[in-house]
C-alpha cells in the first residue's frame, strides 16, 4: 500500500488493473456488513436456545431488541466520523483498519463462552465493535471507488457496491437459515475466512489515490453528533418496549428524556459546524443540491426498505407459512427462501441503473424507481393476508427492481457532486442518511404495527383462548400482554400461544383436541390476521408515501450539468444554457475573513470551494 502521504494521481487518471481490485475489495466488504446487519435476524432463535435463554420472557426483551438494533445504531453513529478521518489521514488505511477489526470481532462472536443473559451481553458487545470495523468499510468503499473509477463508469461500480450492500441484507436472511440449523456459532464463523483474506488482500493491493483533506478532528462535532443520533435512536429501541401498562414505552421519561436530549445535541452540532475551522461534515455540501436531495430521497426509500423487511419476516413466519402447513421451527429458513425474489430484482436492476445513469443521468432513474417503490407497496396492501404465492413474488421482485433502479443512480449522484478532497466524509454522510433510516425504521413500523394490533389483538386473542375451554382469568391475562410479544414471536417462528399459556399451567388441564388446536399451526394465524391485516395497510400507506417524498425529493435535485478541468486542475462547470462559467478554484487557501464568516480551507466556505467534481443528472 502506498504511503498515505504520497502524491496522488490526477482526478481523471485511471490504472485500469487498479480499478477493478478497488471494486472487488470494496463490494467484498459491503456486502459482507450488510449481511451481518441482517443475518442475525433469522438466526436469533438458534441463538438464543444456543445460550440458553428465553428471549420472550419478562425483561429479557431488551436483549432480543438490542441484537437486532444495536449494529444498526453503531453504524448509523460512527459512518460519518471514519468517513471524516479518511479524509484527513487515507481513506484506504481507514478501510483496511476496519476489515480488520470487523475480522476480530467475529472470530470473539463465535466463541462466547456465557449462557443466559451474560452470554447475550457478550454477543451484543462483540456485535458493537463488529458495527465499527463496518463502519469504517463503508464508509469508505465509496470514495474509494470514485477515487479510483472515471466518472463514465463511477455509475456502473456504485451500483455494483450499492447491489451487493442490498443483497446482502436478503441473502443474509436466507444463509442464516442454512447455517443456524448447523450450529448458531456458524452465523459468526461464515466471516472469519472472508475477512481474514480480504484484510491480507487489502493491506496488499489497495493504495491511495485520492487527494486528502488538511486540518484537524472536529471533537466538539464529533462528540455532539455521536452522543445526540445515539441518544435519539436509543430513545426508539426503549420506546418499543412496554411501559407502565401502555403497550410501548413512548410516555417513559427515560424516553422521552433521551428523545428531547438528542434533538437538543443535533442542533448544537448543527450550530457547532457552522462556526468551527475544519467541521465533522462540511455544512457547505448542503447547498449542493444534488447531494442534498439526493441524500433526502436515500433516507425516505432507507426508513421504507428497512421497515418492509421486518413486517415481510412477521406476515410469513408468524400467519403465511403457519397456515401453509409449516412448521414454527422452520419458518424462519422458508421466509428467508420465499423472499429470494426480492434479492433478485435487487441483483438484476442495480448493475443496469448503475450503467444506464453514466449514459443518460441519475434523475430519471432515480426518481423512477422511488415511484416504482412505492407502488409496489400499494400492491402488497391490497394483498390479502393469505395471498396466493406468484402474486407475492411479484410484487416482491417489483420492489427489488424498484430498489436497484434507485440506490445505483441515487448514489452515483450523491458522489459524483462533491469534490475530490470531501468524498470520504461525503460516503459517510450519506451512509449515515441510509443507515439511520434503517434503524429508524424498526421504530417507525414496529410502533405503527403495535398500535394497529393493539385495538383489536386483546379482544380476538382473549376471546378465541376462552372458545377452547381457557379459564376466563388466564385467557383475560393473557389478552393484556403487550402486543410486541406476539409480533416478536412471530418474528422469531415461536408459536407464541404455548409460550404465552405455559406459566399458568392452563394447557395441563385442557384435552388433548384443545391443546392440539391451540399448539397447531392455524389458530394463532387466524386470531392474528385481522388485527395484523388493519396494521399492515397502516404501515404500507405509510411506505407509499415515503417512496411519493423520495421521488419528489429525486427530482428537486436539478438537471446535471457536464464538466471540464480549470486552470488549476480541478473540474469546473462548463456553460449550460448560456450560464458563464465558474471561475477555476484556487489551489490557495482564501484569505482569512472576520470570525463570523470565516471560511478556512477545509471548512463550509463559498460555493465556488465546494464545487462539484463530477454533478450527474
């Protein structure tokens, strides 16, 4: 690897061999974070028998929410800092360091050596550090793929990226099937090969060779947004858990305290960036408007496509399979495998957008694709609860089209609108939008779905229960449970009535055709389908207009304009539409200003500084 000092190679200039071990590399390492972001998900029940603990039982909810949430919110905090120190000190060393700690983190997941809670504690610490060595891949694969791709092909190898980091969620789900029913270890194992080779084959291979920023680390910055996102997202994986008789925790002063809290330290941060030399995220780059509305689009298609994957892995492994005759065990490998048309949509129309939007711009595909999105939502409402499979399939592989159609183009913009120097902190900020909108997600639909559930699940299940001879106490007992027990049961392929039923002891003294029907694979699913059926249309109106928003958002980024090199070696705005062309940017710094405005190199100055390398359409 060359020295992170070392003179780069002018913008433009292309080593052709170079290029395409850049690409591998990096949609090696996406691809492998996303898939750790969602191969836990099918393999949490494993897991948990694996150390012995019940994750439905009181108080141990928080552990099962922290599994799934606390990757997310590592990711969605640190994306941007590692993005702004790749900057600054090489955005290949950064990546290299990553691949490394997301290899020794693994290598610790796969030997925990607790039970119970303690055991749980140590998967959820170890997942931590995991979520900070992916950070640092992705938040860099990016810049370091536009570093080194002309801005002809910087389409095509985002897309690429952007697929693989897509797929990689859905084949998550299906891998953590096939290795949980192995052993739930070999969920941790799968990465300790891959990484092992792919940190070797980085440290080997990979250079810089992009140009790198000057100044300091902005700690007040940093420390503001870290402690505010991390704050606020906290608030949304407490508030989803019961509190004081409410079936979430919203009225927590907990929550509500942290909530307020993190708003409050944003906004700090906000004035903080403003104000500073060298700020974390370059608050010029917002009157960009393609990196701006781009960057809204990503975190609206984000908040819908996080959120679609759970309430998809609920409808089938909680109502669809169960009624089909498969078995509670197996329904988290068969949701995994019936949501493979999802993964090929995403596979087939992500390199395509990428390739089509170097030849005829980002706008049209982009916006495209979100309307297409939401669509597809619209569709999956109007589905009933036991819908015919082909019809499903459709519509799954619709919206994976939809997604690939978007996330190529919209990224391709994204990058290609900001200057050489700022594309590090540029990919981790817009990493930041995407993985927040992932973990905010979870809330939003989780919270959308409890409370559709919630006016009517009490009632069916109390009533239901009392109908096969359930003493009215224990059937009334057990209507009161919070619906997040049902929906996490489901969530799990756990038949929650035996688990629900068991500590009162009342299946003992029901006959054996009772106790059949409420063990079966029919009587949860049909007490659940239409309570869940009212959540389900709330929750997909509630996607279709955030795909409406991020289309909307598409097309307020502008028409792109072309580029032609200045006098000083950077790209500057050739003349559109009889506009006078911008003046070449200096490679000196500006003369210092008053205080108030000053605009130090580095930091949110004048447009002309922050002009585009590259703008697409």
């Amino acid at each position: 690897m060359a020295d992170s000092g070392a003179t780069p190679p002018a913008d433009g200039v292309v080593d052709e061999r170079y290029k395409w071990t850049a690409l591998t590399n990096t949609t090696a390492a996406v691809f492998m974070s996303a898939l750790d972001g969602s191969i836990v998900l099918i393999a949490l029940p494993a897991i948990f028998r694996g150390i012995h603990l019940d994750p439905l039982a009181p108080g141990n909810i928080a552990y099962l929410l922290w599994m799934i949430m606390g990757y997310r919110l590592v990711q969605a905090v640190l994306v941007v800092t590692v993005g702004r120190l790749g900057d600054l000190y090489g955005r290949v060393r950064i990546y290299n360091s990553g691949f490394a700690v997301f290899t020794f983190a693994s290598i610790l997941l796969s030997f925990d050596p607790f039970d119970g809670g303690h055991g749980a504690v140590w998967l959820i610490g170890w997942r931590v550090l995991q979520a900070v060595g992916g950070s640092m891949l992705t938040a860099n694969s990016a810049a370091i793929l536009t570093d080194a791709f002309p801005k002809e092909r910087r389409g095509f190898a985002l897309g690429i990226n952007q697929v693989a980091a897509l797929a990689g969620m859905f084949i998550g789900l299906v891998l953590g099937g096939l290795l949980a029913a192995w052993d739930w270890r070999a969920v941790f194992w799968v990465n300790v090969p891959v990484g092992l080779f792919f940190t070797v084959w980085a440290y080997r291979t990979l250079r810089e060779t992009g140009r790198h920023d000057g100044g300091g680390i902005d700690w007040w910055g940093n420390i503001t947004f870290g402690v505010g996102l991390s704050a606020a997202l906290i608030a949304v994986t407490f508030g989803l858990q019961p509190y004081g008789g409410h079936t979430m925790g919203w009225t927590n002063p907990l929550v509500q305290t942290l909530l307020v809290g993190g708003v409050a330290l944003l906004v700090a941060f906000v004035v903080i960036e403003r104000r500073v030399a060298a700020p974390m995220i370059q608050p010029g780059l917002f009157r960009n408007r393609a990196f701006t509305f781009g960057n809204l689009a990503g975190l609206a298609i984000s908040i819908g496509r996080g959120g679609l994957q759970f309430v998809l892995i609920i409808w089938l492994q909680g109502i669809w399979l169960p009624l089909h005759g498969y078995a509670y065990d197996d329904t988290p490998l068969w949701a995994g495998i019936f949501l493979l048309p999802l993964t090929a949509g995403f596979l087939a129309a992500g390199p395509v957008s990428g390739h089509l939007s170097d030849r005829f711009g980002s706008r049209g595909l982009a916006t495209g694709g979100a309307l297409l999105f939401g669509a597809s939502f619209l569709g999956l409402m109007a589905l009933p609860i036991d819908f015919d499979y082909w019809v499903f399939a459709l519509l799954l592989a619709v919206n994976g089209i939809a997604s690939g159609m978007f996330a190529s183009p919209n990224s391709s913009s994204i990058m290609g609108s900001v200057p050489a120097r700022l594309r590090g902190v540029a990919s981790g900020m817009r990493a930041t939008f995407q993985n927040s909108g992932t973990a905010v997600s979870i809330g939003v639909f989780f919270s959308l779905m409890i409370a559709g559930l919630a006016g009517s699940l009490p009632q069916a299940l109390t009533a239901g229960l009392r109908e096969q001879g359930v003493p009215a106490h224990v059937a009334a007992q057990v209507g009161d449970l919070p619906p997040v027990a049902s929906l996490f049961a489901a969530q799990l392929g756990v038949n929650p009535v035996g688990n629900l039923l068991k500590p009162s002891g009342a299946l003992d003294h029901l006959g054996p055709a009772q106790r059949q029907t409420l063990t079966g694979g029919e009587f949860f699913p049909h007490l659940i389908a239409g309570p869940f059926h009212s959540g389900l249309v709330v929750v997909f109106t509630f996607g279709a207009v955030l795909a409406l928003l991020a289309a909307i958002a598409s097309l307020l980024r502008g028409p792109g304009r072309r580029v032609r090199s200045g006098a000083a070696g950077g790209p500057v705005p050739a003349p559109s539409g009889g506009a006078r062309p911008a003046p070449p940017v200096a490679s000196s710094p500006a003369p210092p200003a008053p205080p108030v405005s000053s605009t130090p190199p580095g930091s949110s100055g004048p447009s002309a500084s922050l002009a585009p390398s590259d703008p697409q359409e």
